[in-house]
C-alpha cells in the first residue's frame, strides 16, 4: 500500500509570495515585499518570514505541527497555514501586520493544502487522513457544514478563477475529485497517473494541470465543461 506523502516526504516545503502592501493612511506603515515558508514535518511547527528581494528570513511565526501549505488572503492582510500533525489538526491564521496568531481553526482528518474561494469568503482544506475537505468560512474562523468526502489521502486542492468549482489530489485513489463549491458535492471522479499531488487551474479557467509521484504532469482540458 502506497504511504501518505506526509509519512516519507521530509525536505519538501512549500513557499508563497506576498505582494507589496501600501495603505493611503499616512498613519500605515508600508509592508516590504514579504515571502512566508512553511517546512514540511516540522515539530515545532514554524513559518518562516523572508524578504522575497534578498531571499534573507526575517523572522520566524510559531505555528501548529506539520505545516504544510500556506495561501494569503486576497487584500495580503493575513495569511493561513495547513498544520497536518495529528496533534495539531489545525489552521493557523496569521495577522501579517503584526506577525501573530490571531487564530487557531480545528480541523479534523490532517489539513495538508490550503485554496482559497476568489473573493476570500471560503478557506478550502483538503485532509489526507480521513478523506475529506472542509469548508472555512473566513468571517468567523470557524468550519461551516459538514466535511465533503473524497478519494483516499487527498492533499492537494485548488479553486477555479470563478470559485464555483474545486479539484482535489487524491493521492492513495490516483485520482482528482471535481467538487461544485456551491452545493458541496462531488460531480465527477476523473483518474489518473499514481500518486496526483499538485494542482492548479490556468488563469482563463479552462486547463487543469496536476504533477503526479509517477513523474507526469496532466493537463486536464475543458474542464469547465465536466459536469
């Protein structure tokens, strides 16, 4: 049986860059074009904040065990990491003002990837323990509705530009799960090399592309037209 990526996978990080933040407030500092790392298997879990011009770390933001991916809100203002650790099960929000947790979201089954819905509104976790991906409603820092179940081990997930439509990884099911983000449903199960991991969607919205543990990069047309 194939293992979870989480349990043989220990170099891999995963890094995001935020863009330049600038308030019309004299009042407002400006904020430097900031990168934020978070390492894989890390116990404590940490996120590492860099200058993305000099590639120097600039400081270091406790977060939960096992962080795993971090995507930042839409205006930059905070930014969410995956806390994958049974021990942690766990969303970090941080406050990128301050450099600070401002909360913790619970959130069971191992969150390994993070997308979140074009207007901010939805944070997406996909858990690779327990098969599912929860929906976070980001006004209230709390998971809303009941878990949408998956294929096995699923670790990676992504929005399409309209944010009416999710794809998930299934990494143990070799497959990718098209979700309706609006009725929480899976639509359709489309198969694929071993071990799908990372996903994303062309900007235009018409292209899936997905690098699986076999070595291939899919791409996955007219997917605007799978159900």
């Amino acid at each position: 049986m194939r293992l979870s990526p989480v349990s043989h996978r220990t170099a891999s990080a995963t890094f995001v860059a935020l863009p330049v933040l600038a308030f019309a407030a004299p009042s407002w500092a400006q904020i430097n074009n900031y990168g934020l790392l978070t390492g894989r298997n890390t116990i404590p879990g940490v996120a590492v904040e860099f200058d993305t011009r000099t590639n120097a770390a600039t400081g270091s933001i406790p977060v939960g065990n096992t962080p795993n991916n971090a995507v930042f809100s839409p205006d930059g203002r905070l930014a969410y990491t995956a806390n994958t650790n049974i021990s942690a099960n766990s969303v970090s929000v941080i406050d990128v003002l301050s450099r600070s947790i401002v909360a913790t979201i619970p959130v069971p089954g191992g969150p390994s990837s993070l997308a979140l819905s074009p207007n901010g509104q939805f944070l997406y976790t996909a858990n690779q323990f327990n098969g599912t991906v929860s929906v976070i409603n980001t006004a209230t820092n709390a998971v809303t509705g009941p878990p949408i179940t998956v294929g096995t081990s699923p670790i990676g997930v992504a929005a399409s530009p309209d944010g009416n439509t999710l794809y998930v990884t299934n990494f143990n099911s070799d497959t990718v799960s098209v979700i309706n983000a609006t009725t929480r449903t899976v639509t359709a199960t489309i198969p694929l090399g071993a071990g799908p991991y990372g996903v994303t969607v062309s900007p235009d919205g018409t292209k899936l592309y997905v690098v699986s543990e076999s070595g291939t990069l899919s791409v996955i047309l007219s997917i605007t037209h799978i159900y």
